[in-house]
C-alpha cells in the first residue's frame, strides 16, 4: 500500500513526538494500522483550574491532511466554554483554512498546513488557560464561567477529579 503525503506526514510526527517527548500531553496512535487516528492525553496545566487532571481526546486527521485541520474530541469530562457537550474542541486553528464567513477569525487565525499535532495540543492547553468566551461552543459554560466563578470552579473541579478516577 502507497503512502500518502499525510500519512508519511503524521508517522513523522508521531515519532518526533515520541522521541522528543513533549511537555503537558502525551500522543499515540488509538490502533497501530491507522495513523489518522490518535488518542491524546493532556495534563492539566499548571495554575489553572484543570491543574492536575488527565484528559483524554481523540485527533481524527482527514485524507486530505495537512491540507485540511483534524478534529478534536475530548473522550474525558469537560466544562471549558470552548468544548461543547459532546467534547469537540472549537478554537481557531482547527476551523476549517480560509476566510470565516461570519467574520470573526482572520484566515491568517485559522488551519494552516503548517500546524502539527504538537501546535495543535499547545494551542488546546493554552485555550484551557485562557478560555474565548466571545464566540464560545458551550455557552452554559462560558455564562458560569463569567458570572458564576466558584461554581464554575466546581464543576472543573469535578472533571479533574473524574479524570485523575479514570487515568490512575
């Protein structure tokens, strides 16, 4: 079977990753025979409220990567105001490449094929810290998480505890 530009692309990527290893996630492939495939693990960072937590996600990479942006699915129980209820991650850089049609993100802001698994996962633990609650994908949360604080601490709270359950 011939190898694909985003196939050869991804084994590269995997293997950097596990040669280098990474600080605040861990990656690997969910079935050795699919390399679109991936389960990340991302930690928690630290000094902030998901300090300490273990949270599982798969990366789903179409054919046509690195033309086009993976999904990102949180398998672990999340509260963050860019995750929906489903999990799915909704930050800029896994939007689709091009001009937003509602205008809110630059294309500049969205996929480019320079991105890698690694710029996408530090781009995730960066958006844990710093939730965008202008256009967020779980409004439940960002309303608790602009005027409802302790709760919203809470509830993440839960999740970390859930996932450090679920990990160890």
């Amino acid at each position: 079977m011939a190898l694909d530009r985003g196939s050869l692309l991804l084994r590269k990527q995997l293997a950097e990753l596990v040669k280098g290893g990474s600080e605040g996630f861990s990656a690997g492939l969910i079935d050795d025979d699919d390399v679109y495939k991936w389960e990340v693990v991302i930690y928690g960072p630290p000094d902030t409220l998901y300090e300490g937590g273990y949270f599982k996600a798969h990366l789903n990479f179409p054919k046509e990567y690195p033309n086009r942006p993976p999904k990102m699915k949180f398998v672990s129980d999340m509260w963050h105001p860019n995750i929906d209820q489903e999990g799915n991650v909704c930050i800029s850089i896994l939007h689709e490449p091009g001009d937003d049609k509602y205008g809110y993100e630059q294309a500049s802001e969205r996929w480019l094929p320079i991105h890698t698994v690694e710029t996408i996962l530090v781009s995730v633990i960066s958006m844990l810290a710093d939730p965008n609650d202008e256009s967020p994908a779980n409004v439940d949360a960002a309303k608790m998480w602009r005027a409802q604080a302790d709760d919203f601490k809470k509830r993440v709270a839960r999740c970390v505890r859930k996932s450090q359950d679920e990990f160890l």
